[in-house]
C-alpha cells in the first residue's frame, strides 16, 4: 500500500530529526483547545512584569495568527544536562551551563523547515522565542504531561530538555495525548524554596529563576532570603522530581556541557569583572544576556 504524502513528510521528518540529534518529535493538532489557563495566569498577574506573555496572548491561544493556514504543531526535545557541573560556591541552571541554545537549535529547526518544503509545507520555527504555547502542545503531541511544577514530564528523560516547536501547513498524522503520572507526589512543590508552586504552574513573583535571569528590578527582601546558593536559575523542582533521578541514557550535546573555566569560577571571581571581561567570558552564553550588573545582584544577595 503506498504511504500517503502526510506520512511520508512525517517519516521524513522523524528520520531528520533524529539525525540532528533531537531526542523525540511528537505532532497535535494546532487548533486543540487550549482552556483559560494561560490567561487567567496572566490576569492574576502571576507572570510578574513578563509583559510579552500578555501582549503575544492572542497568538498564543490562535496559531492561526501566527501562521495562517497552519494544521499542525510539530514539538521536539533536545536534551540538556542532568547534572550540576559547578565545582565552586553558587549554582547556574542546567539548561545555561553550555552554549546559547536558541542559536543552536536554529540552525537544526531550519533544516527541519527545509525538509518539510519539500512535502509542500510552510513552517514557521521557535524554540522559546515566540508566541507558541510549546508546553501544551507538547503534553498534545504525546511527549510527556505537565507536572506540578508546570513543566512538561517524559518518562524517560524527565524535564531536563529543551523544547522546539515548527507550525506547519501540513496536515501529519497526530499524537495522542499522555496520561499524566504524576499521582500523589509533591516533591517539587515541597521543595520549591520560595513556595512559587501550585495549582501546576510557577508564580513567577517568587520563582527565582525569574529573579536572578528576568527580572529588571531588584530582587524583594523575602525572596532574597530564600535564594541560597542560586545565581543564575533554579533547578530545585527538577532536582526533587523522582523522574529526573532516573539515568535517561539519552545523549546530551556536547555544545550544552559547561566549559571548564565556568565549573570553577568563584562567585568573587565573577563580581570581580569588568563588563567587558563578563561579556567576553559568556560570549555565546545565555548567561550574558543579563548583564553585569544584574549578576553581581544575585552574587551580594546568595547564601554559600
């Protein structure tokens, strides 16, 4: 029996990604209903002064307004590592210790796009960088569900991945949805320093990953408080997450592995530089997108 176009654009799309080292390709339905949830997060007001949420709200419930004709959304995992390298006083999130992944993912994403023109597609890629609600649309697409820490879950794997979306005018064949696992455990939520989990989503006003990366203003005294060792991120809900102890045995791009200058800079060291110094040491690094001003904060404001 011959394969139909969509599922030969699906096969080819698996045998791609997989060379380009993704670690899973799931598809939904572009126009699954999201709920409300998104925006009653907003509406109380729980993504802090993150305002591009609210204003990229719209397409973010409507893919078609973000690629017009649109059928599916494809999702992918790229792993990231599962251990802490830093050897030093303070920590940095798993996901920033190598180089900046949006700009290596899109160099994969376009040659994904590329492979889907041939079957007659128009895409449009992200990778954390756009109005797509990639979380949902991964739970869709039969990658893993949403935990109680609001990130997505896999069975193997857990949480530590980053995760790529591609639009497409294709009509693949699509996924179905996972059951969620999580059951009674609330590790991540008891773990939490600053208390940011509940209801399977992260009150951003107290979660320290966005104090130390995305907030522009000082960090309040309560949360200060609570900040421990973190200067950049914060992994506590992964590291509590019994499906994160679990050896994935899937394989984690060298480019994402901390550079050895890195895993034994002293946080002295760190505030000790001069801007040009700081933007030099992180080129290539998310960690250099919050500038030096910003990193001395955390550092004055961690407890070792």
């Amino acid at each position: 029996m011959m394969m139909s176009s969509d599922t030969a654009a699906r096969q080819a799309l698996e045998y791609a990604a997989a060379a380009l080292g993704f670690s899973a390709v799931g598809v939904a339905d572009a126009h699954a209903p999201q709920g409300d949830k998104l925006a009653d997060f907003i509406a109380e007001g729980k993504h802090a002064d993150m305002e591009w949420l609210e204003r990229h709200l719209p397409a973010r419930q409507n893919p078609e307004l973000v690629l017009p004709g649109v059928k599916r959304v494809i999702m992918l995992t790229y792993e990231y590592p599962r251990t802490d390298a830093r050897h030093t006083g303070g920590s940095i999130a798993r996901y920033a210790q190598g180089e900046d992944y949006h700009k290596l993912l899109a160099t994969k994403l376009a040659d994904l796009d590329e492979t889907l023109q041939f079957y007659g597609g128009t895409q449009r890629c992200f990778t954390d960088s756009g109005p797509v609600s990639e979380r949902f649309f991964a739970a869709q697409a039969g990658l893993g569900w949403i935990g109680r820490n609001g990130l997505l879950i896999r069975p193997r794997g857990g949480s530590y991945c980053f995760l790529a979306s591609i639009l497409t005018t294709l009509e693949l064949p699509v996924d179905t949805p996972m059951t969620n696992h999580c059951g009674n455990c609330h590790r991540c939520e008891q773990n939490c320093p600053t208390g940011a989990l509940s209801g399977c989503c992260c009150d951003a006003r107290r979660c320290l990953a966005f104090w130390t990366i995305e907030a522009r203003s000082p960090m309040p005294a309560d949360i200060a408080r609570l900040q421990g060792k973190h200067l950049y991120g914060c992994d506590a809900c992964q590291e509590a997450c019994p499906w994160n102890r679990r050896d994935s045995g899937l394989r984690v791009d060298p480019h994402l592995l901390m550079p050895a200058p890195l895993s034994t800079l002293s946080a002295a060291e760190l505030a000790g530089m001069d801007d040009a110094r700081f933007s030099d040491f992180f080129t290539g690094s998310p960690i250099r997108r919050v500038g030096l001003e910003h990193m001395r904060r955390n550092i004055n404001d961690a407890h070792f």
